[in-house]
C-alpha cells in the first residue's frame, strides 16, 4: 500500500507539467561545463521551454529508449492491461544468437512464466527486459512482431517524430533503428501524458503481481529495479526529485538517458544520447548519469522566472484622426510576459524593437483595451514570444471634425464620381432629347403650300371659239 501510495504522489508531480501546448519554445542558452553526451536537451517542463540542446537533430541508435515507444504502443491497443500471458521463450530466443550479446538485459522471466501485460510494462521500462518487450509485441502486434513495428512508426509520424525510425521493441541494435534527442522528446512528453506510464516510470522497485511460485519460490527475490541509479538513495549517484522514465546501453550506440526531476516547483526533462560506455582507460563509466546530473544542477540553480515585459510598459503610439484631444494612442502589451531566463544574461538584452502595427494610422473613435498590432521578443536571433499590443486609453471623436471630413470625404469619393459621370450621360441624353424634339415640332408645325387641282386651258382653242 506504501509503494502505490509512493507511484501516486510521484505520478501527480510528474504529471502536472505535460498539461502543455504541443509546441515547445526554444532558447538555447551555453550551459557551463562541458557534456560527455553527443546528443543532448534541456526542457523545462513548466512552460514547455528547451534552454539547452546539443546536436538534439542528430541521428542516434536509441537503444532500449525505444521501450518508451513499445509501451505507448501497448497501452493504446491493449484494452485489459491485468490479462495473464503465458511466456513462450520461442517468442524471444532468437536474440540470444546477436553479435552483440552485451546488449541483451534479462528481467529473470522463465518459459511458462504468467504474467499481465501490466507487469511486462514494469519489466521492460524498469531493467529493459528484452523477455518482456518481445512477448509485448508479439502477442499485441497478434502473433506477428512486424505489424507491430509498423504501430510503432506510424505513432511516430502521428506525434511528430520525423527523423525515427524503428525497427524492434527491444532496442537492440539494428542500423536501420535511429532516433534523435529530439524526438525523445516529443515521445517522452506524449507518454507522460498517460497517467499509467508515469507510474510505471517513476517506479523504482516492483515485484510482479503473478509470483509464479513454481519457478520463483523467493518471492522477493523476483523484484525489478530501475535501471536509472539516479533514484537509488542508497547509490552515490543518487538525485533528490528524480523520476526515472528509461535508460539505455548499446555496444555500438553507447549510454542513453532519459529523466526528470523536480525541485522547488520546477520541473526539468533532460536526455542525454550516445554518452561513452568506458572511460579513457577502459574502465566502466556512467558518463550519461554524470551527465543528467549536470544538467540538473544547471538547470535548477541558474533559472527563475523574470517579468520580461510589464503590462504597463508603453510600447509606441499610433496617429488618430478626427480626435477630440489628443492626436495619437499610446500602446501597451495586453498581457504581462514572465519567462524562465537564464540568470547570466540581461534580460535587456532582448529586443523589444520588431513591432507589427495592424493600420499604420488609426481614426477617432478608439477604445480602450483595443488590439492595435503585436511585439515580437527576440534574444538572439530566437524568437521567444508574440504579444499583442492595445490601446492603453479611450480617444473621442470630434463631431466637427468628422462632419468636416464626411463632406469632404463625399467629394472624393468614388460614388460622387460616379454619380457626376451618370449625371453628366443623363444630361447629355436629355439635351439630345430635347433637340430632337424641338425639330420634329418645328417640322410639325410650318405651314404648306396650297395647291389646287385645275386642268390647263389652251389659249388659242379658246379664241377660236
């Protein structure tokens, strides 16, 4: 009841961060020291912010990190995680023959072993358990572990992972197999969004529901503990706040990392990708804890969240014509921006300068509270937010000075344009109208010549006579 009421508390503390927008802001500040890892990123959780990354686009073999993967996939298309699977050790047996059987992680599960599909979760996150991950995909891919694959990658294209490919459950090693510590982001941020995940992560020690007395007489002997030393109180390497999520070794790929911590109210995700196994001399080395640990400290001692930009700040002024008073409105953010900033660097130093007004010039009347344009904060070249802009008061408009300008507005128009050029079409036609009646009534009304029908008379014909 202690250890659920333990996942229970560390499940909510974990949780609360990933409630995020998908969009993660990025200002990637120098981190002092110098990091074993290749591949690196700093996230804070709270407002969805990488402070630091190094080579994060860079493809990496991800290694049993891809157990993060295999487990979205299996909650999302396994309705009953409490339904018993019987182990099958053919399922698996074929990746004893690996060229690289250093790779290989065990959680001691036997043929014939029953177990839920809950507890091969906690097997597989806790010590990589490739018995565990193979008999997860085999069994929810329905008996054919490629289609289950193909339900990993289509996930990935889902959420946003465009440079993953995966070809196992496991993590082994493969080199068609590539992520980047970006990515792992993305998918870490998605899974810790299941409430159920984050317990099973941030668990440092589970014994299974199924105790199999038959092949494990010593209950507590049969216990899977984090492979993350980082959660162990009793380890040196031990970090106050941290909440496990997965670790990862390969021969070829070298010590992957991902974890989160939490320390007075802020919380940090950090990835570390293809640390060294061994140290200059041969020796092993757990240069992706020392690294964790690093970007931990960094992180929790070097950040505060500052007041960037006051509500009251006054940002610029806009021209207003037809005012009754003052000729301009002065703009101010419509919001107060805190960001976590680096307490190293000035926040003078971010540019105030990339203002979009919305209408160059405004007219009488304007309200106040009204969205004028928007700022851009910049440190750097990054963009780090967009804030819009409003009008900090009320600006009248004069009647004079609108009725003035209506007049004047109404002669320049394009309608009293076109009402000058009808105009001008109906007089011409009405004076062609008239003078076309004038000329049919004066036709109408001239008098006309009489004539009269007499027959001529011969003269001569008539003197005869």
């Amino acid at each position: 009841m202690k250890n659920k009421l333990i996942a229970l508390m560390s499940a909510v503390t974990i949780a609360v961060p990933f409630l995020q927008p998908a969009d993660t802001q990025a200002i990637n500040f120098t981190m002092k020291g110098t990091l074993n890892s290749d591949s690196a990123i700093v996230v804070n959780l709270d407002c969805n912010t990488i402070i630091h990354e190094k080579n994060a686009d860079k493809k990496q073999l991800p290694g049993p990190l891809v157990n993060i993967m295999t487990a979205v996939v299996c909650m999302e298309n396994c309705p009953d995680l409490t339904k018993e699977i019987t182990i099958n050790e053919d399922v698996y047996s074929y990746l004893y023959n690996t060229e690289y059987p250093d790779d290989l992680r065990y959680g001691n599960i036997l043929d014939g072993d029953v177990l839920t599909y809950n507890d091969l979760l906690y097997a597989m996150m806790l010590t990589s358990s490739v018995e565990a991950a193979e008999t997860i995909a085999y069994h929810v891919g329905g008996e054919d572990v490629s289609v289950f694959v193909e339900m990993m990658n289509k996930k990935a294209a889902e959420i946003g992972m465009t440079s993953t490919n995966f070809t196992n459950a496991t993590g082994m090693y493969n080199a068609e197999q590539y992520t980047t510590a970006r990515d792992m982001m993305i998918l870490t941020q998605y899974a810790l969004e299941k409430s159920h995940f984050v317990d099973i992560c941030s668990t440092y020690a589970y014994t299974p529901s199924v105790p199999n007395f038959d092949r494990h007489p010593i209950a507590e002997n049969w216990c899977w503990f984090h492979s993350n030393i980082m959660m162990d109180s009793e380890n040196d390497n031990y970090y106050a706040g941290v909440k496990g999520i997965k670790t990862g070794n390969l021969e070829l790929g070298g010590r992957n990392i991902v974890t989160t911590a939490s320390k007075d109210g802020h919380n940090y995700l950090v990835i570390g990708m293809r640390a060294p196994i061994n140290d200059k001399d041969g020796n092993t080395a757990f240069y992706h804890i020392d690294d964790a640990k690093q970007m931990l400290d960094w992180a929790f001692n070097n950040f505060s969240y500052e007041v960037i930009l006051a509500e009251t700040a006054e940002l610029g002024e806009l021209p207003v014509d037809l005012a009754d008073g003052n000729h301009y409105v002065l703009a101010r953010p419509a919001e107060e921006v805190s960001l976590l900033w680096y307490n190293e660097v000035d926040s003078a130093l971010i540019s105030m300068d990339n203002i979009t007004w919305y209408n160059k010039k405004l007219q009488a009347p304007v309200k106040k509270g009204e969205v004028l344009g928007r700022v851009t904060l910049e440190y750097s070249g990054e963009k780090l937010a967009d804030v819009e802009l409003i009008a900090v008061s009320d600006v009248e408009r004069s009647a004079l000075k609108y009725n003035t300008h209506a007049a004047k507005m109404f002669f320049k128009s394009s309608w009293f344009k076109k009402a000058i050029y009808l105009a001008c079409i109906l007089t011409g036609i009405y004076i062609l109208l008239c003078v076309y009646a004038y000329v049919v009534f004066k036709s109408r009304s001239k008098p006309l010549k009489p004539m009269y029908a007499v027959p001529k008379v011969d003269k001569k014909k008539e003197n005869k006579k």
